[in-house]
C-alpha cells in the first residue's frame, strides 16, 4: 500500500499502526477505486476461488479502525480469501467492509462469533451473509443505442460483465434502459463506480447507473427484451454458432450442471402470444434440481427457421441464457 495517498493528517496515529503492521507481516494491501483489498487470492493459496456464499458484510465499524485489526480479528473465525474494506478520499473507511472466507462454514462461523461484537465499547458491529449483487441498470439511454453499441463501450471502461439486455423504458417513452450483469459483486461495484464518474457516453442522453432493483426486474421479466434480428430474439449473444442443435446445446447445459453438482435442468416452455407476421412470444422456466430459484422469462421466435418447432428452438433460447447465467454465477 502507498502511503503517499493519504494525503490528509486525518487519524494519523491509526494510519502510522497500520503501515508498521504491514511491514512487520509482510502483508500487501492494495487500494484501487474507494477499497482496499487483501488476498483474492491470499499468498500460498492453492486452487480456484471459493464458491458463491463464502462472503460476509460487516457494517458499522468505527471509520478510524483498519485491516491491522479486521484481519486479524476476522481470520480467526476461519481462512480467509479476502478482506475488502471501503475507504474515504481522506483515508477513514467508510464505515463498512467485506471478509470471502474459503468456505460457507467459516463464514457462518464468522456471523455467530462477530454479529454484535462490541470491537469498542459501545461499539457494536454488524456482520451478516453478503447480498452479492451483481446487476446494475442503466437508465435514461437514447431509442437509438443498440445491445451491441453498449455492450462494446460497456468492455472498454468495465471489467468482469457477462452479460446485457435493452429494455423499453417503463416511466420514459422514446427511451430504453439496460440490465447489465457481471460476474462478482466486486465488479459490478467497481462498474457502477466508474459508469457514475461519467465514463459512459453515449449521445446526449443523461444517463443514471444504480443497482437493479427486484421489483423493477420483475418487471422487465414479464415485460419483453428488445428484439434481434436473428431467428431467436432473446437479446443474449449465442455461445456457440448458429444453426444450433437442440441436442448439443442441451447436452452443454447437462454438462455445466453436472460439473457444479447440479442435476438435469428441467424446461417448459408455453407460447403466449402470436403476431400478424407469425412471430411466437414464448414464456419459459428452468427449473435446475440442486438449485433454489426456477430461471424464466421471455422470448420472440420467428416462424421461418426448418427443421425445429418452435417450442424447441424456444428451449435452445432459454438454454443460452441459463449457459450464460450458470457461467458468470458458477465459475
């Protein structure tokens, strides 16, 4: 860590502690975008990243107190693979950070032995299961951006995005939103960070970033994603080449749950509306054994493709998405 970026004398005596402490352990701390993070992956770790669940939030720290005491306090409930705690342009924390434990168990360990721990007197600390989000919207985008515009500009200024679908907006007509997700709720809070500094432009439009709200993507799930002009208009961009088997596509699925311990995804799919061109508008749900919440939401499928009904090419649709979804939430 840089000293030299602390450049307020603000609880001098606290920061001095801490960078004595760092060399003394040798531990590294880096600081980039409002956190400062330790491990992800700790040295000497063997091995992929722990899996979904392993990472606890902690509220209502005191702003002058920092990993010279977190870490050690909240390694001693289990191994840690990484301790992010957020910070202040004058180097006080924010008053709340993020402990991933190498397993669920340490972390349930974690919340019963810290939950309502008095780190001072008087001073009672929250520590509970992290959210994890990972979707942001984006709201106020002219009719005019394309899925693949945005997408492309969305690569160049973040990092760690999976996936993005255009919407009509529901409050503003002429103009569109976007559900953007991204493979850790790191990344996605390092996204909305820099999307808020103003490095998105795209026209004139004014644009707001915020995280996705449930009621509102229960919403946009029973409302309809903005077409392609390809057979499958579901706004996801295929995983593999089209034409697609519904086979081989089934298969992958079959394969990518097996692999994280999941049983073979169930489907249904149920045509709901028709349009004067021929075009289906299909609902859809993916109930995967092994897993707590059905995957569902809708789909158009054009009526000219050969050799598949729709209610096939509609499972090949819904397939992609679970691939996707499976892919940034799994690995």
């Amino acid at each position: 860590m840089d000293g030299e970026a602390w450049t307020s004398g603000i609880n001098e005596a606290g920061k001095m502690a801490l960078l004595a402490w760092e060399k003394e352990t040798g531990i590294e701390l880096v600081q980039v975008n409002g956190q400062r993070r330790y491990g992800g992956p700790p040295p000497g770790w063997v091995g992929g990243p722990p899996p979904a669940g392993t990472e606890v939030y902690i509220a209502r720290l005191p702003q002058d107190v920092y990993e010279n005491t977190l870490i050690p306090l909240f390694g001693s409930a289990g191994k840690l693979y990484e301790f992010r705690l957020m910070m202040t342009f004058s180097g006080l924390n924010r008053g709340f950070a993020y402990a991933r434990y190498a397993s669920r168990q340490d972390a349930r360990s974690a919340i019963a032995a810290f939950h309502r721990f008095q780190l001072r007197q008087g001073c009672a600390i929250v520590v509970c299961w992290s959210t994890q989000k990972r979707e942001l919207v984006i709201s106020g985008l002219g009719a005019s951006v394309s899925r693949q515009e945005l997408e492309a500009t969305l690569h160049r200024v973040t990092e760690g995005i999976c996936g993005v679908t255009l919407h009509a907006s529901p409050s503003q007509k002429q103009a569109k939103l976007a559900v953007l997700r991204y493979r850790s709720h790191e990344a996605a809070a390092l996204a909305k960070k820099a999307l808020m500094e103003g490095n998105l432009r795209l026209g004139e439009a004014k644009m707001r970033v915020d995280w996705l709200d449930p009621q509102l993507k229960q919403k946009l799930q029973l409302g309809e994603e903005e077409p392609s002009s390809s057979w499958m208009q579901g706004g996801e961009s295929p995983a593999v080449p089209l034409p697609l088997s519904l086979r081989n596509v089934l298969e992958h699925l079959k394969m990518l749950c097996w692999k994280h311990h999941l049983r073979t995804p169930l489907f249904m799919t149920k045509c709901v509306q028709v349009n004067p061109n021929g075009w289906q508008r299909f609902w859809y749900q993916v109930a995967i054994p092994g897993s707590h919440v059905p995957i569902s939401g809708f789909m158009w499928i054009s009526p000219d493709r050969q050799g598949q009904s729709e209610h096939e090419r509609a499972k090949v649709v819904a397939a992609l998405r679970v691939l996707r979804l499976l892919g940034c939430q799994l690995e």
